[in-house]
C-alpha cells in the first residue's frame, strides 16, 4: 500500500518538525553578559526587550576602570562580559594585544551593506592592524560653533580658513572678544594641516609617524602662539570657570568643539539661551582644497573573543550601532548615516538652534573626518597636557614645547609595542 506508506512517512516527518519547533520555541534564550555605561543602560533594555532569543545581564561599570576590570577578570578566569561599550577609543587597542588579547574580531561577522552605512572614517578607530574589533556608536568630529546674533552685532563674517580664524581673533580681541581655548582640542589645531601625530603607516602592523618637525606641523603651532600671545584664546581648557564664565557673559562669539559640544557643552554648561547657537563646517588652510577635522570621543562596542555565542555577540553589537530606532534616541550624532539623519530630526525643529541646518552642517562637515583617528595603546592628550598644557601655563610656546612632545610620543610608542617610523 503505496499510498499509505507515503502518507505514514509525511504524518511522521510533520510530527519531527513539530516536535523539532517546539523545543526550539521551549529552547532557554542565549544569555549574554553586558559592560555598558549609565548613558547606555536604556538602549541595551531596548535590545533585551525586543529579542526573544537573547537575555541580557547588563551591570554598569566605571568607564575608567574597565580595561583594568575586563584584564583582572581574564587573569583570574571569571567576571569577563560577552559585550562591553567602551567610551574611549582607546580601549580597543588596548585590549587587542598578545597581553590583553580581549576583543573579537568582527570581520566577515558585520554585514558590508551594513557597514557601508557608516560615516567616512568613523569605525577607523576599530579597524586595528586591518581587523574589525569593534563598532563606532556616534562620532565626534569638530565643527565650527558660533552665537549667530552677536557675530551680527559684531559685523564679523564666520571664517571659511585657519588664516581667517586668526584674523578674525585678532579683530575681536581689542573689543574684549575671545574664541575659546585650544586646549582640549589641540590636537584637532595641530593635525589640521596634515600633521604626522601618531599616524598610522598603511599597510604595516603596529607602525606609526610621528613628525612634528614639519610646516605642516609648525604652521598650526605659530597660529595658537600667536593668539594666545594676543589673547583671543585662553590659556585653559574650555571646562575651566574663566572660560565657562566668558561665554555666559557673551564674550565668546566663535569657538572650535566637537559635535556633542551644541547639546552637551553649549546648551547645559555655558547655558546658552535658545535662537543663538549656529554651527558652521570645519575650518581648512588657503592651500588646502578641503578641511581636515580631527575628533574628540565616539564610543564604540567590543565583544569577547572567548564568548559562547560570537554570532549572538556580533548581532548585539551591530544592533546597537546602527539599529535607527534604537540610535534615534541617542545621546550623540550616531555615526551610522540612517540612524543619524533619524536622529537629526529633532534639531531641526530645536528653538535652540539659531538655523534649522545644525544637524545638516553636522553631517556635512563628516566627510571631513581624519582617517588617522585611530585608537591607540597609549594616550595622546595625556602627552599633551604632560608636556605642551604644562609649558603654556609657563609662558613656553607651543612651537617650542614640540621637540619634546614628539620625544615623549616616540618614547610611549615604542613602550607600548609600536614601531616608530
């Protein structure tokens, strides 16, 4: 009988599949252990929530403390996450060495399409020696911030170049006017032009420039001596009370910042009042044919290289960098261009802003974004401030303090495994 021995055949192949279906639905979800900041808590409760198939235990950590953590709990073989978000770029380099060999390598694990969505140069910090080893949450270069009414009071015309930035500084200083510091961002002044700082070699593992002997060098240096000397920058970081202090009062019509700055910095602490902040696209040299803007922050997400579960792992991390309902709620611009231009949506429509454009000139100004952001196993601004923020608090110029930075550079490089070219 054919026909029923077909038919027992099917009745019992449905029954297997079945049975197969119910235990994967009766299955217990992949748990997964999640590093993440307080700002991050939200986002991962989102992901938790909306994937039947994944569990989170999230626990917050000290950012500062975390490569320390996650290297205490390889050595002792307990307390390692699946999933970390790292606030400082740094951090993935530091944990992608023969001694804290942490992160996974994405490759071939993230989609390209999805890749391909991404800023330009924004996960440059997380490709380290060719490998993916992580994804860039938001991005952070600097763009021009001004106080659109007072500029007008003023009649001074927002600058387009360094050269018309330093003019510009020398008008307004005799009137009682400063543009900020170049403190915290002294590396977006000095890299502007092309400066070889602790930039990567293509092409060859573990090898960086550094050359800070050149014009390309120098030029930016003699430009912040020169208005420091003239008083249309301060001596001190943008966080310091006398800066803060300038632009509550009104005598900071201009200023150089990140993206975040306009939400974050101008908005909560100088307390600027709404219809006055404008933004306008990074600054270049008159022989340059397009600006080069550095960047201060972006996040970025890393998993566990020993995980249980590297497919459940990377999806985490993929979701949570470019996922657009998830990132239109983010605290910063989002460095996936889908997420972003959700994100965005709000600004244009913020009285806060002076122009509907902010988020626009934002996006804009991202193509300009420095390839050789990069992380590193070491800090360059803990050099800075070590060397050149300590020799203009003594009235040293900056052009003079670079032949010992670049020591000190070279020195940290070598220390922390790097080739020096």
């Amino acid at each position: 009988m054919p026909f029923l021995k077909t038919s027992l055949v099917a009745l019992a192949g449905a029954m297997t599949l079945g049975v197969l279906a119910h235990g994967a639905l009766a299955a217990d979800p992949v748990t997964l252990n999640v590093w993440s900041d307080p700002v991050r808590l939200t986002m991962f409760d989102l992901y938790d929530k909306t994937h039947d198939n994944v569990k989170l235990n999230v626990t917050t950590i000290d950012p500062a403390g975390l490569v320390a953590k996650i290297q205490l709990g390889m050595q002792s073989k307990s307390e390692v996450p699946d999933v970390i978000f790292m606030n400082d770029i740094g951090y993935a380099a530091q944990l992608s060495t023969r001694r804290s060999n942490y992160l996974l390598d994405l490759t071939g694990k993230v989609p390209h399409a999805t890749l391909d969505e991404f800023y330009p140069n924004a996960n440059s910090p997380c490709y380290i020696n060719g490998k993916l080893m992580c994804m860039r949450n938001d991005i952070a270069h600097d763009v021009v911030w001004y106080d659109k009414p007072l500029m007008e009071s003023l009649g001074a015309k927002v600058p387009t170049t360094w050269e018309e930035y330093q003019a510009l500084g020398d008008e307004l200083v005799d009137k009682g006017y400063s543009l900020g510091s170049p403190m915290v961002p002294f590396e977006a002044f000095l890299v502007s032009d092309g400066c070889d700082m602790v930039m990567p070699v293509e092409g060859k593992d573990d090898t960086v420039k550094i050359d800070l002997t050149t014009d390309k060098c120098l030029k930016p240096a003699r430009m912040i001596d020169h208005m420091i000397a003239a008083g249309s920058l301060s001596k001190v970081g943008p966080f310091d009370p006398a800066v803060v202090d300038l632009v509550k009062t009104g005598k900071v019509p201009l200023m150089i910042g990140p993206t975040w700055f306009g939400e974050y910095v101008i908005k909560a602490t100088y307390e600027m009042a709404p219809g006055k902040l404008a933004v306008a696209l990074p600054l270049k040299w008159d022989d340059q044919t397009q600006p080069l803007t550095w960047s201060w922050g972006g996040g970025v997400y890393g998993g566990w290289k020993d995980t249980a579960h590297p497919a459940e792992v990377a999806d985490l991390i993929t979701w949570m960098s470019s996922d657009v309902t998830n990132q239109t709620t983010a605290v910063t611009l989002p460095a996936h261009k889908p997420s972003a231009i959700a994100w965005g949506a709000r600004l244009k429509s913020d009285p806060f802003y002076a122009s509907p454009d902010a988020f626009d000139v934002q996006v804009a100004a991202a193509a300009f974004s420095h390839p050789g952001y990069v992380s590193l196993r070491f800090s360059v601004e803990d050099a800075i401030v070590k060397i050149v923020s300590a020799n203009i608090a003594k009235g040293v110029t900056v052009e003079a303090s670079l032949p010992a930075l670049q020591t000190e550079l070279v020195n940290l490089a070598k220390l922390n495994g790097y080739t020096v070219e």
